[in-house]
C-alpha cells in the first residue's frame, strides 16, 4: 500500500510512545452539575491528553468526532492554522495512532477537512487505520452563497472522512423526514395508506422474468429490450389479485409495484449533507453569536445539526464520544443533549473560556442549535480536568507523589491491555486489584495494606501474602503482584503461583 513520506516521518512514527503518561487533575471550580456523570472537559495538549486516557478508555470511544486545523496559511484568532505541510503531517499521525486505540472494535471516527490536507490526509488515515476499513466520505454544503472574492473558485463544501475500526461496521439508518415521506400518496384510497410507484423491471436475468402479462383494461404488457419481469407472473397476479399492482388511474398503464410508506424503513445515509438539512457556515457562526452575544465568534464552528448527524450515524445513546480539537464545544454540547457520554479536549483558554461555559448554558437548558428539535431541557454534568505532572519521570521510574489508584491503573493496562474495570474508581480500597483472563493482578504500594511506615506492607510476605489472598476472595488462580521487594523464596512463590514484579523497575511507563 502506498505510503506517505515527510521529512520527519521515522520519528514522527515513533512520537506515540515517547509522550508521557500524565496525571488528569479534576478542577471541582469549573466542574458542573452532577457528580460522577462521566463526562469530561480536558484542558492541554491533545497528545497527552489522549496518551493520558488510555489506561482508562482504550478500545471504549464509539464515535469519535474531530475537526483538526485545515492547515489554511492562515493565522485563525483562537490557534494557529499556518503549519508547514510536513509539520501537520507530523502533528496528526500520532494523534491519529492514539485515536485508533481509543477506538471500540465497533467504533468510527470522523475527521472534517478540506482540499488544502485532505487528500494527504485520506492516505494518512489509510495507513493507520487500514484501507479497507474506510467508510466514505462525506460532502457538506457549508456556504449559503458565492464569495465572489474568491481568485478561481468559491468553495461550497468541506469534507468528512469516515473510518471505522472494523471493515463490517455498520451505520444507524436516520429517521425518516417529512420531505422523504412526502413522496408517497395513496390515489386508490388503497387501505394500507399511502405508497409509491416501484419499477417492476430488472436488469439482471430471471428466468420467470420473461412474459406477457394482460392488464384491466386487455393492454397487453412485456418487458422492454434487454430488460425482464423483476418477479414471476405467478407473483405479480398474486399481488395485484391483493390489490398491490397499480395500473393507472384508467387501468390501463403498466404495473407499477406498490411500495408502502408502512413498510419502508429508516434512511440510509447519504454523502451529500445539504446546508437545508444539517446547516451551514452560516447557521453556526449565529449558534456561536447567540452563546456569546459580546465576544468575537469562532472563524469554523460546525453547526450543531452536522455533528448531529454524525452522532445519529454512528452512536446509540449512552455510547462515548470523543472530540480531541473541541474548539468551541460543539461536538460535547451535541453529544450532551442527544444522550450521549463524551470526553472532550482543547488546549487553549478558551476551554475555560468558551467550552465550559457553552456546556454550562447546555446543563441549563439552552434553547440553541438542536435544543429544541430534540426537546432539550437540560441536566446532566461534566467534570472539568487539566494535565498535570506525568506519572513516570524522564527515567521510567514512578514520581513521587503518585497514588495508588493511578499506578494500579497503569499497572492494569500495561498487564492487560485493557482499560482498568469502572475507569479505575475501584482501585484505592484493595491491594488486588482484579482478575483479567484467568490471571489476577495486585500492587503493594503506598500503605495500600494500612501500614504507612516506609516500604511498610509495600514487600511481599507470608503475611502480605494472605492479606492479598484474603482481598481476592474466591478467586485461586495465579497472581503477579507488584511491590518494592520480595521476601519469599523461589519455592515458595512457584508453590503459590505468584508471580513478582519490583516497583518501580518492573513497571512498564510505556
């Protein structure tokens, strides 16, 4: 498959795994509504942000929404948009990486772009995600009008790119509209009510497809040249014997098959998103006014209707959404009022001064956007965090002042490779921390066992031992237990079926 080369490209390859694991310390201040909600506000580097996450949420995001700088050579008020074409290339493609393991095994993720990245983009994202796993891409009207400033061209569209985890993801079909609807009728009064004309011819050969069939009104009717019945003759005398065979209003035109509004289903989704159906550059730009009437707006928010779109796409309620360039907060705000669990993260100050105050409005029962086509009262919460210090020094070795819970959780994804049971709010109260595929796990650390003298009940035992068996329960199958040292012999610890790691040498930082 071909690939992209850029001048940093073998470092840019490895830029995953050299970002630190860091802390995310919650702000109770800029924290809304209510507690425990799942829901969070990150303000900092994306890249750490999402390195950050992955103990917790790998392999859980169902939907994942970005709309990352277009890479214009224009300078924007709220972020830079004039990086260099190797330069964005390397700012995306570990980003993109720590995207992917994010990702559910059902997930997708979205990306909005334009012509300026978005065709390097398409075989960036090929690369990591897979070619084979590309969804489509998505074509949205954002302009109401020409821009008769421009020198060759006035663009009218964006791109979304779709790509899903798995290559049979599947979309949710979209409610059906009163515009789609509003092609059925019903001119015989046919009690089923209304329906649609359907064409009763195939392409394709079918050998019962080939007959002359007799009308009403003694028209006889066949297939044009080339063309056949798309049922047999036994089948359409059935349907027009049960009044599903429409011959005109004289009886005398060729079957048409009915196709019932009753009995269609939900609408598959279509590439083209009209400015009419999901808003465009302009309905957004007002969202944005009506949210912060005294402030200058957002250069390219996306309509609420857009990421609506999306969301109906690709996620059911409950599911998680992640947006790592939330910009304005719209894919959070969206999220929020379609019932969905997200996780946001911007960099900038206007995570405080902008996002949170949006989600805010949003727990307040704003009335913007798509409040009221959804019927959006308000509720719900979110808690607001920022990145502090990392959990490994420049060595590898755990800092200082790491606590338990967040060291067993790391602990838990570096053994399983999975995101730590309940986001890891259960660790703290027990030095077993679970079991993962017949094996189970524990950490002395940090007094975990009520002994807080220096390396007290931090060394494994015969009495450590039996208080870590005591705390795993029924559970008797084998244990890897992490501690500062180990003061039972080879035997012993092959009789038991524990295996020890040292902290903080055995702990893996990445």
């Amino acid at each position: 498959m071909p690939i992209l080369q850029w001048m940093t490209r073998d470092r840019d390859l490895k830029a995953a795994d050299t970002v630190p694991y860091r802390l995310l310390e919650r702000d109770a201040a800029l924290s809304v509504g209510e507690a425990a909600s799942g829901n969070m506000l990150i303000q900092g580097d994306n890249l750490e942000a999402l390195k950050s996450l992955l103990p917790y949420y790998r392999g859980q995001v169902k939907c994942i929404y970005i709309d990352p700088p277009y890479n214009t050579r224009s300078a924007f008020e709220h972020y830079d948009d004039s990086l260099e074409h190797s330069e964005w290339l390397a700012m995306m493609y570990p980003r993109l990486e720590l995207l992917r393991e994010l990702l559910a095994e059902g997930g997708s993720i979205w990306v909005s772009i334009d012509d300026n990245e978005g065709h390097y983009l398409k075989v960036l994202m090929d690369e990591v995600f897979g070619r084979a796993n590309f969804i489509d891409t998505i074509i949205w009207e954002k302009a109401d009008s020409p821009r008769n400033s421009a020198r060759q061209f006035s663009s009218d569209h964006d791109f979304i790119l779709a790509y899903s985890r798995q290559s049979a993801w599947q979309p949710f079909r979209l409610p059906r509209t009163e515009a789609a609807n509003s092609i059925y009728s019903n001119p015989d009064d046919d009690p089923r009510g209304p329906w649609l004309p359907g064409d009763p011819f195939a392409n394709k050969p079918y050998s019962k497809g080939l007959y002359t069939i007799v009308g009403p009104t003694g028209r006889s009717f066949k297939p044009p040249e080339g063309r056949y019945w798309r049922i047999s003759e036994e089948r359409l005398r059935e349907l027009d014997s049960d009044g599903r065979v429409w011959w005109g209003p004289n009886g005398s035109a060729r079957p048409s098959l009915k196709r019932y509004l009753a009995e269609v289903s939900d609408l598959v989704p279509r590439t083209l998103w009209k400015r009419d159906e999901v808003g465009s550059n302009r309905t957004s730009k007002n969202e944005m006014r009506s949210l912060f009437p005294d402030e200058a707006s957002f250069d390219t928010p996306k309509p609420e209707a857009v990421i609506q779109r999306v969301l109906q796409v690709a996620s059911r309620p409950g599911d998680l959404v992640l947006d790592s360039f939330l910009g304005s907060g719209t894919t959070a705000a969206v999220a929020h009022k379609m019932g969905r669990r997200w996780i946001g993260i911007e960099m900038g100050d206007h995570a405080v001064t902008h996002c949170a105050p949006r989600l805010r409005k949003v727990i307040e029962g704003e009335q913007g956007g798509i409040s009221k086509t959804l019927g959006w009262q308000g509720g719900g919460g979110f808690d607001f965090y920022r990145l502090g210090d990392p959990v490994f020094d420049t060595d590898g070795t755990i800092a200082a002042d790491i606590g338990f819970a967040t060291l067993a959780a790391h602990i838990w994804f570096s053994e399983t490779e999975v995101p730590s049971p309940a986001g890891g709010a259960e660790f703290g109260a027990s030095p077993f921390l679970g079991a993962y595929d017949g094996a189970g796990l524990a950490l002395l650390y940090n007094g975990i066992l009520g002994d807080k003298r220096v390396s007290g009940g931090n060394v494994l035992t015969r009495t450590t031992l039996a208080m870590v068996r005591a705390a795993a329960g029924d559970f008797a199958g084998p244990i890897t237990i992490y501690g500062e040292a180990n003061r039972l012999g080879a035997d012993t610890l092959k009789a038991e079926r524990i295996t020890f790691k040292q902290t903080p040498y055995d702990v893996r930082a990445r």
